[in-house]
C-alpha cells in the first residue's frame, strides 16, 4: 500500500467547480489561488480541468439552455452539470470569449470574458499567473513530484504538511480561514510560494486568510 501513488484533483465536468463549492462570498481570486498552490503540493499526479488556472466558476443556466439529461430530468430541483461545462473563455472583447465563431452549446459565464486567458497573461496578479508560478514551483524541484507527504499538527481551518525525499525537504501551509494563523514548523525555511500576507521566523509561520506559504527547508 505505501507504494501507491494516488491522483489528485479538485474539479471535473460532473461536479461544481472548486471556486463555487469553496468561496461562499469571498474573494474568488484568492480561493482559486489557494486550491491550484495544494493541488500543486499534494503527493501524487495532479489533474486540472480547463479554468482552473483562470479561476472560472460554475455559471447558471435557463431551462431552455440545459443540455445535461440529469439537468433535463430533474429540474427544476437540480439543473445538471452544465455549470461546470461552460466554454473557455480566450478573450475579453470578441465573441463567446474566443471560444467559438457559432454559438456554443452553452454560454459563456457573465463573468468569464473579464477572466480570459488574453486578460489574464496582461496581469502578473492575474490567477492565471500565479497557476503558472505554482507549476513551475512543482516542475524544479522534484519533491513536490513524488517525495513523501506527512501531516503537521495545525489549528482548525488550516492544513500542513511536509514533502521529503531524502534529500531535500519543502514545508507547506493553507489557511483556508478568516484569520491570521500560526503554526511551529521546528525548521529554518527560506519561501518558494506565497499568497496572501505570510511570515516565517525561528521555525514559526504565520499565514493570513486564503493564504499560502511553501518553503524549503534548510539542510
């Protein structure tokens, strides 16, 4: 069993995307963000579904715009998976966001053409941007591939871990709360991903809501 290597994603075209099911009315941005740095990090292959790197959302859909038989069947108590489904937006000013010369099959989201690809690469702060920065994190250094993960002692709303491969040693921290949080790590790190308002000092970090911190270890 200690040999298996699991496959690790947080979203599909059957279930809602991870921003809908985890913002609850705060910064989307920021929540998508924080999923795409531990899908990142988490030990095994990581598997996105297309706009999780834009930080799309689910959209919602008429009656006469359903197109999943579930959605058919059942509404109006449930309207399908077409939320997740909706086409990729590639730029702001054309239309369908770029996704198509004709009509697709089911519309762009009302707030997708602000969060296409095109606008996205213009803005260093964009999420697309920081997806790039937390796969290029994961692609250098090859404990975040297939190192070990163990679990930290945290507070509630938080999540820890170390990754290890024998040789190197990376420290990561998600603060999926409201509230600034702190945790002893025991270790000196120097930081290869943040989001948010983070510290660290004499083996403590400290993250912000939605916030992230990744470090290496000191050998």
């Amino acid at each position: 069993m200690e040999d298996l290597f699991p496959c690790v994603t947080f979203s599909n075209h059957d279930v809602a995307r991870p921003v809908t099911r985890w913002s609850k009315g705060r910064d989307k941005a920021k929540v998508a963000k924080l999923g795409m740095a531990l899908l990142m990090c988490l030990r095994g292959t990581a598997l996105m579904y297309q706009g999780e790197e834009l930080g799309l959302d689910d959209i919602d859909v008429t009656r006469e715009q359903i197109q999943d038989p579930f959605g058919t069947l059942y509404f109006p108590y449930f309207k399908g998976r077409d939320g997740c489904r909706s086409p990729m937006p590639w730029a702001p000013d054309v239309r369908y966001a770029g996704f198509s010369t004709v009509e697709p099959w089911l519309p762009v989201g009302p707030e997708h053409p602000a969060l296409s690809v095109r606008t996205q690469e213009a803005d260093t702060k964009s999420t697309l941007a920081f997806s790039k920065r937390a796969i290029a994190l994961r692609k250098a250094h090859p404990v975040l591939q297939t190192g070990d993960i163990t679990l930290l002692e945290t507070p509630n709303d938080v999540l820890a871990f170390t990754r290890s491969n024998g040789t190197q040693t990376m420290t990561c921290v998600f603060n999926f709360g409201d509230e600034d949080t702190s945790i002893d790590t025991n270790a000196v790190l120097s930081r290869e991903l943040a989001l948010g308002k983070t510290s660290h000092d004499a083996g403590q970090v400290t993250v912000g809501p939605l916030g992230v911190f990744v470090g290496l270890n000191a050998e």
